[in-house]
C-alpha cells in the first residue's frame, strides 16, 4: 500500500494557534491533504542511523563506518562502531551507505516571511499576514531538508513567527526547530520599521522587550544602526544611544533572555561594547562619512573578543551575491547612504579576519530572507568562512553545528552527536572535510529521531 508520512517531533509543549484565524485553518486543512491512500503519523522511534562515516563529538574528525543509535524519545542512546552494534531487532535501522553524516545544521539568521529576491521589500510592505504566513511556511520546510535542524529567526512579524513554530512544534507543518525574537525593536522609521516594533525612548524598549517575552521570545532584536534593506534608515548612523541599549539589555537579563543587535555603523558597534549587548550581526564598521567605506576600530574589536561577543558577519550573503552577480541575475540597488564609498569585498574580508585574529567567534548566520539568500542555503555560512576567512573545512562544519548551537545556547541539546542529544542529524554525498561545498546538498534529514528525508527524496 502506498503511503505519505506526515512528519510529527517529539514536543513537550503543543500549542495551539489563534482560535478561527484564517492561518490555523489553512494549517489544519494543509495536514489533512494527502491524495495517496493512507496517511501515517510518524513519532520517533527506537532506530539505528549506519554511515561510512560518522562526524566525532568535537566536529573535528570522521569515525569511519558508525552509527547512532537513538531511542523513543527521539535522543541519541550511542554512537558506536557498526561492527559492535549486536542484536539491534527491536530497532529501525537505516543503512545511509557511502555519506558523510553530521549534526544537524544550525542556523543563526533568517527572517522567514521575507521572499529572497528583489523583491522582498515590495512584498514586506505590501502583503498580509496571512500571506506571509504561507511563506514562511514554505520557507521552514525548505531549510528543514536542506539539513537546518534548528533556526533563529532574527526578525519576523509577530502574527506570522509565532503561529509558525507553534505549528511545527504541535506537528501541523513541518520545518526546524524555532527560537523566535519575534518582531523586532526598531525606532520609528528605522531599519525593518515593516515588521518591527517601533519604539524610541529607553522606557519604550524596555515595555517591548517585556511583551516579546511575554509572547514566547527565545531572545530580542535591537536595530543598534540603520541598514541596507531600509531606504528610511541610514546604515552609517546610529538608531539608539547606548544607555536605551543598555536598558534592553538589562531587562532581557531580567527575564533570562539575551540580545542582540544588528549594527553597520561604526559609532553603533561602539555603542553595542558599551551597553554590554550580547551579540551582534553584521559589525561591518562603516563610517559615518558617507565619502569613507569604512571605519575599522581595531581597539573595538579586541573589546569584543575580551568580552565575549558573539558577531555574526553574514558573508555568506556576500557569497551568494556574488555568484548571482557572475550568473547575470539583476543586483538590488545600493542603498542612498553606501552608494558614494561602498565598502569592496577585500576591505570587509581583511576586517573580519582581524577581528578573528583577535579572537572574535562568529556564528553561522545567513540573513536568509535577503536577496539570494534562499532558505536552503545555509551552507553558505560555512563555505564563505572557508573560502573567505581562512576556516579550515572542519572549522567551518563546527561553526554551523556545534559552535552556532553553543552561541543560540542550545549546546546542551543539539549541535554534537553524543549520547543524551536530539537526534538531529543530516547527511550529504560527498565529504564536506575535503570539499566544504558538499555540505550545500543534503541526502538525508533527521530531525528528533524521525527521518524528513531519505537517500535525497522528501518526506514531509
């Protein structure tokens, strides 16, 4: 008998979406569209995953021809040589064959509901909630099979994230697991004003940070400088002082959450050290002189290693753009502010190398939502940080597993193969140790224990 799996996680916390709102029922009709003759609810179960190789418990290294053994609660039980693993007739096993299996994916900067192409301001500023939704939902289960496991979603309406991950997490839709900030704070005409909260005093920051969390915010977002997708905002000028930073900073604390902060100009970056924010995306130093690319704050940066910030350079983006660009697809014009002393590729890469050598760790974040950046090319957080930054490949497969999972603080749970840990896993064809772009296609998915896809076909 044919069948069609409906993909279901292992939840502790179903929660249900608005009552008679147009996206619950189009959610809940979606589950019940099957036009194969029978319907399958999968739970995890007790299974066995086989690999060539298998990547160790620091994402250093391969343990040729393993396995992860994984229980009914969707958790790993052991990794352990295939040829030890004895009586396994109470368990599934998979015999993924000649691939490269991993941790899954982690990735640390999306903005579901926005279409990754030019026109994604027209359609931000334009289309409904519910429209939006359906985007998005799309979007989660794109970056699913892609092998991103867990997501963090740094900036999406509030009507539209929240459904969503309550949708995944109640087995509704599929997609990876969401720690939301919800929309983000912005000032009034400032950058992602379309779906952000504006807010311009110190008193008003800290009454959004309250109701983010209020609404199930994993962390809050602060526009620290104007930015690139924004024509109302000015990415070389700051949008808070640092006293309003630090305000947000200390009532997210407050409340056992953190912040972070997307910052271009140079003087926000410097606010941000001195508000104590916790990470920071972008950090791209641009001048306030619109003349001048940029204004590299070598004494800055040091800073922000020494206080253990977390940056997310998102290149990438840059990657991507500059593929699009050699393929002949039409490029987004420049912002009115960067136009005149646009900083070049060289420029930014020497930068962030120095803040590396400073000792700056960066997440694997890809602004996905962007123009180029599609939900399904998170590898291009690691191959950038090995074609761009020096990384060695197996540095870069830590940077968007276990490092990014340490930064998003999840690394108790997901990010490592070790026993005691979700099961997420993904696997590709090749071996992204030797060839970083392997990575970019995935052959198998599992996420809590269940298998999204298998040997390349989908599914959910």
């Amino acid at each position: 008998m044919e069948q069609t799996i409906l993909w279901h996680p292992h939840t502790e916390r179903p929660t249900p979406l608005e009552s008679g709102s147009v996206v619950r029922i189009m959610m809940e009709w979606a589950a019940t569209q099957f036009t194969r003759r029978e319907r399958i609810t999968i739970l995890p179960q007790a299974a066995v995953f086989k690999a060539n190789r298998v990547a160790n418990a620091r994402n250093d290294g391969w343990l040729d021809d393993h396995a992860v053994v994984t229980g009914n609660d969707g958790r790993i039980e052991a990794v352990v040589s295939s040829t030890s693993l004895g009586d396994m007739s109470d368990k599934k096993v998979y015999d993924l064959g000649d691939v490269s299996l991993l941790p899954g994916l982690v990735e640390a900067h999306s903005h579901l509901h926005v279409s990754p192409d030019l026109d994604g301001f027209a359609n931000i500023t334009s289309e409904s909630d519910d429209r939006m939704v359906i985007r998005a939902v799309g979007a989660a289960r794109k970056a699913l099979l892609s092998g991103v496991t867990t997501m963090r979603d740094l900036g999406s309406r509030n009507q539209v994230a929240f459904p969503v991950r309550d949708a995944i997490e109640s087995g509704v839709i599929p997609g990876p697991r969401l720690l939301l900030a919800g929309t983000p704070i912005t000032t009034t005409a400032g950058h992602c004003w379309m779906f952000g909260t504006e807010a311009d005093t110190a008193e008003e920051v800290v009454k959004v940070v309250r109701q983010q969390v209020k609404l199930g915010a994993n962390h809050i977002k602060i526009m620290a400088s104007g930015g690139n997708f924004t024509p109302t905002s000015n990415p070389r000028m700051t949008q808070y002082p640092a006293e309003t930073l630090r305000a947000a900073v200390v009532e997210a604390e407050r409340m056992g959450i953190y912040v972070v902060a997307h910052a271009h100009a140079t003087a926000g970056i410097r606010n941000c050290i001195e508000a104590g924010i916790h990470q920071i995306i972008h950090c791209r130093w641009l001048s306030s002189d619109p003349t001048v690319a940029l204004d590299y704050d070598p004494d800055g940066a040091a800073k922000l290693a020494d206080q253990g910030r977390w940056v997310d350079p998102t290149i990438g983006l840059s990657v991507l753009g500059e593929e699009a660009r050699a393929a002949g697809a039409p490029q987004r014009s420049q912002h009115w502010a960067v136009a005149a002393a646009r900083p070049t590729s060289e420029q930014t890469i020497e930068v962030l190398q120095d803040m590396r050598a400073k000792g700056v760790r960066y997440t694997a974040g890809l602004d996905m939502g962007m123009a180029f950046a599609d939900y399904d090319k998170t590898a291009y957080n690691a191959i950038s940080f090995v074609e761009m930054l020096g990384y060695t490949p197996w540095e870069a497969v830590a940077a968007s597993t276990s490092v990014t999972a340490e930064a998003l603080r999840v690394e108790s749970t997901v990010g490592t193969l070790e026993h005691g840990k979700v099961a997420d896993l993904m696997s590709v064809s090749g071996d992204p140790s030797i060839d970083i772009r392997a990575l970019a296609t995935s052959t198998d998915v599992v996420k809590g224990g269940v298998p999204v896809k298998l040997d390349g076909r989908a599914l959910v």
